[in-house]
C-alpha cells in the first residue's frame, strides 16, 4: 500500500506545477498509509480479542470513537503547553 502511494506520490510531485521533492513525498505517502496501517491493525487486534464479530466490532467502534475524539481535541487546541 505504501509503495503505491509512494510511487504516485513522487510522480506527481515531479511536476513542475507542483514541485515537491522526493524525500518530502515520500514522507506524505507514509502519513497518508499509517492511519489505514493502524486501524488495520486494531481490527486484527480486537478480532482476536473477541469471542463474536459483534463483540469485536464493538471493540473497534470503541477505539475509532475514543481516537476520534482525541482528534477533535488536538484539532481545538487544548493542549496543554508548558
């Protein structure tokens, strides 16, 4: 997946109008893959975890909402900076 998103990520970048070198597209396409990698890993996770499907959608559910609103709160600004 990675080496894909990489592939297509580089060669646009090539392009004049845009003009993003190779090591920074690079780095774009591991940021755009590590979330699907992450969640694909939480679903192999909590399949094994749980005794039913439903049981393990559930679990999953749970983390997608707990990440999603960490998200929302980092997107706020509520950070604590020292």
């Amino acid at each position: 997946m990675w080496a894909l998103t990489a592939l297509l990520t580089v060669l646009t970048g090539l392009d004049s109008s845009v003009g993003i070198a190779a090591g920074p597209a690079l780095y774009f396409a591991l940021a755009m893959v590590a979330t699907a990698v992450m969640f694909l890993a939480v679903g192999a996770l909590t399949s094994q975890l749980a005794a039913t499907r439903r049981q393990a959608a559930a679990y999953a559910a749970w983390f997608l909402g707990v990440s999603y609103a960490v998200r929302m709160i980092a997107d706020a600004g509520w950070a604590c900076t020292a």
